[in-house]
C-alpha cells in the first residue's frame, strides 16, 4: 500500500468515527494537490464546524509546521476549529489543537505527548 493510499484510509476511518457519533463528514476533494489549503476532512453537526488535517506516521515524532500553518489559514476564515489528527503506528487517532500548537510554537508531535480522543473533540468524554 504506497503513502497516498494510506492516507486515504486513514480519511475514510476518521470520517466513518464521525458519523458513529452523530456527526456528518466528508473527505475534501483534492486536499494536498492544490495551492489553496484544504484540510481532510470536515465534520459538521449542529452548526459547529470541526477542520481535520490527516496524518500517518510510521514514526514516533511528526512535524506539522506546514499542516498546521497551512489549516490555521483555512480555520481563521472560516471561523471554525481545527486539529491535526494523527495515526502512530498501532495507536488510536489523536487529535492536537491547531490554535494550540500555534500558541505554543511547538510544531513537533510525540507519540508521548498529550492528545485528545475523538470523544473529547465530538463532547462525548472528558478531557485525557
């Protein structure tokens, strides 16, 4: 299975995680083969709006300076939040903050570092 594929997968897992929770998805058409920044996936339910950069990592860190730069643009004008989600290898998605990643100036994600679940992000649990 090459990269693109891959990625595409681990799309459609993060849309279908959506909708099990009520939430309405889609895979954005053309994201990362265009010049405009297009996250993922966008999930919608009740008038919120959540932006999703996908990522799938063999490894046990992942910069995301462009990814998250690039979704910040697309969130500040359409006025909703965005997350980087990521699959480490043989570990749930996890979900980081676009807005805080960008306060902290801290692009470099660790299989160690704090995240939230899917659940967190949709109000289904409370913050890990």
């Amino acid at each position: 299975m090459n990269k693109y594929q891959k990625g595409a997968r681990f799309e459609r897992e993060i849309i279908r995680k959506f909708w099990k929770y009520g939430w309405t998805a889609v895979r954005s058409a053309g994201s990362g083969s265009i010049k405009f920044p297009v996250p993922d996936v966008i999930a919608i339910k009740d008038g919120k709006i959540l932006l999703i950069e996908c990522k799938v990592t063999k490894k046990d860190r992942l910069n995301v300076k462009k990814a998250a730069t690039e979704l910040k643009k697309f969130s500040d004008i359409a006025k909703c939040d965005a997350y980087i989600c990521i699959k480490f290898q043989k570990k749930e998605p996890r979900f980081y903050s676009i807005d805080a990643l960008i306060s902290k100036k801290n692009y470099s994600i660790g299989i160690n570092d704090k995240y939230l679940s899917i659940e967190t992000i949709v109000g289904e649990q409370s913050l890990l």
